[in-house]
C-alpha cells in the first residue's frame, strides 16, 4: 500500500510539474491542492539542509563544509555564505 501510495503521489507531482513545463498550468494552479487530494495514509514530511538552515559556522567544534570552503574563497557572485543562513543553531528553541 505504502508503495502504491508514494507511486500514485509521484505520478501526481509528475503531471504537476509535466503541464507546469507545457505552459499548461500556471505554478499558483498547480500547486492549488489539499490534504483531501491524497490518499488517507499519505505521511507528509519537510526537509532541509543544514548548510541553509544552521549558520553558526565554527561555533562548538563545528568544522567547516564543502560549502563553507567553497564560498569563502570568494567563488560566490554576491559574495555571500551560510554563515548566519536561517541561524537555525541559534533560534531552533523559536
Ligand atoms: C483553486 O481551487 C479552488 C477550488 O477548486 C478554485 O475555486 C480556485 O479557483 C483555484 N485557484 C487557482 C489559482 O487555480
Ligand atoms: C564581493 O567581494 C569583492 C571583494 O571584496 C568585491 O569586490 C565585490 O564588490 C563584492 N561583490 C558584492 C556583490 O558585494
């Protein structure tokens, strides 16, 4: 069931995204749905990666990333870096 379910939303996304990419739907239609659009035992999650959302770069012993590397090194255009990022090190209690 699990795997039929995450199969059927898949499909949904697809042609979500296929008719976005047609010119056949605009984002704000395609994105015009609610929960009673999915299956009952359909699980919703959320992720995130810690680059965008930590900051605190060099704060209790954590070492630098390939992205905090990269992005010192002046290779950014607007010259920016997940330094502060969302600061999620600091407000995750918020
Ligand atoms: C979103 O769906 C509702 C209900 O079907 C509809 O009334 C509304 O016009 C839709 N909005 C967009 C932007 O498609
Ligand atoms: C990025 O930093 C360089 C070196 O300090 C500077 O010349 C450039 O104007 C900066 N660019 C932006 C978008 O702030």
């Amino acid at each position: 069931m699990a795997a039929c379910t995450s199969s059927l939303v898949s499909l949904l996304l697809l042609l979500l995204l296929l008719s976005l990419v047609a010119g056949e739907a605009t984002a704000e239609a395609a994105l015009n749905f609610t929960r009673q659009d999915f299956p009952g035992d359909f699980v919703f999650g959320a992720g995130t990666s810690a680059y965008q959302y930590e900051g605190a770069t060099g704060e209790d012993g954590r070492t630098p990333s390939i992205w905090d590397t990269f992005t010192h090194s002046g290779r950014m255009a607007d010259n920016s870096t997940g330094d502060r990022a969302a600061a999620g090190y600091h407000k995750y209690k918020d």
